[in-house]
C-alpha cells in the first residue's frame, strides 16, 4: 500500500539503502504472484490438515 515506507522499512531491519530500488510491478508479475501464493498457501493448509487428522487417529 506505501512501497516507500516499506522499503525504507526493510532497509533499516537488514541496516541497507534501498532508497534507490524503484519499485515495478506488471500485470504478468502480479497474475504469476497470486497463482504461486495462492497454490503455496492451498498447500500449507493441505498438510497442517493431514498432520491434524493423523494426529487425531
């Protein structure tokens, strides 16, 4: 929501400048990122699930 912030932000945790970094998003960057998060995220949940139900029994 506020990339400059952010990047500020982050400079300062890891003690860096990304002051610099110019920030570029695209429509192919942003369709490739939700597929990818939202397939990781089915499949963290897939294996706290199985880990659940084989905990139960």
């Amino acid at each position: 929501m506020v990339p400059d912030g952010m990047m500020q932000m982050s400079g300062n945790m890891v003690h860096s400048n990304f002051a610099d970094i110019g920030w570029s998003l695209h429509w192919t960057g942003f369709l490739v990122g939700l597929v990818a998060w939202s397939f990781l995220s089915g499949l963290f949940v897939w294996a706290i699930a199985a880990t659940y139900n084989r905990l139960l029994g």
